[in-house]
C-alpha cells in the first residue's frame, strides 16, 4: 500500500473536513480544523494529507502554542486533530503521519 504524504492545498478542505467527519463520527473536528485554518498562527505546511492515489484517506494537523510555567514560556506544536478513515485504520497510516 503506497501512501503520499503532503501539505493540504486549498482543493482539500472539504475532503479534510470530510475525512475528520468518518474518522470520529462527527462533525467537530472538521469545524475545528476550518476554524483553526482562520487563525492567523496557523502554518499551513503542518497540516498534511494522506494520499493513496488521489485519494484523501487521513489528515493530521499541528498547531503553534505556548507552554507557560511560573518561569518560563515554551513555544511548541500541538498534534491534533488526526485522522484516518475508518476502514483504514489499523494500518500504520496514522504512524506515517506522526
Ligand atoms: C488515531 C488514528 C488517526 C490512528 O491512525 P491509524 O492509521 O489507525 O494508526 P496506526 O495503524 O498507524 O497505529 C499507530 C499506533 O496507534 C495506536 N492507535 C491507533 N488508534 C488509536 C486510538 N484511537 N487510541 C489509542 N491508540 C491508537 C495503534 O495501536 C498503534 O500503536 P502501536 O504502534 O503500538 O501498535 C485513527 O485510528 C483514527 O482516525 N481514529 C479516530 C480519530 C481519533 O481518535 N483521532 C485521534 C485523536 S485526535
């Protein structure tokens, strides 16, 4: 099973969203991801699709935060959401993406 990773481009979003909706059975995810798309720190080369062929089979997406402690602040990357259809699942796909 060959699978491509790549950055999102604009075509994807609506498989994105809908990739997200079959992984987790619902919707939030995909209303997530748009809404994090319209933030300003969002870094568009770290949200990365799947391929197989031309197909969208998984997503995952890391976005810019910052850790605070009483001292310090951190800037790091959060990991979610992640995603992989269902029916592929189990695989290592969702290693890959990682
Ligand atoms: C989570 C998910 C993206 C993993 O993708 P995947 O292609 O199925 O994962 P892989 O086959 O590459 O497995 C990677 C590892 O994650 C583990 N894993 C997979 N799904 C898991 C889950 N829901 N919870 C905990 N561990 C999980 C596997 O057991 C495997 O561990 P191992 O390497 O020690 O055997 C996918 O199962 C999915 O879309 N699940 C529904 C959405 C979700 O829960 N996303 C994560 C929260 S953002």
């Amino acid at each position: 099973m060959k699978i491509q990773i790549r950055p999102e481009n604009k075509n994807d979003y609506k498989t994105i969203s809908m990739v997200n909706d079959m992984a987790f059975g619902q919707k939030d995810e995909g209303i997530l991801i748009e809404r994090l798309r319209k933030n300003k720190k969002f870094i568009k080369e770290l949200s990365l699709v799947a391929c197989m062929g031309n197909e969208i089979i998984g997503h995952i997406l890391f976005f810019p935060i910052k850790i605070n402690s009483e001292k310090d602040s951190f800037d790091s990357l959060a990991l979610a959401p992640m995603s992989v259809i269902p029916e592929l699942q189990g695989l290592g796909i969702g290693s890959q993406l990682v």
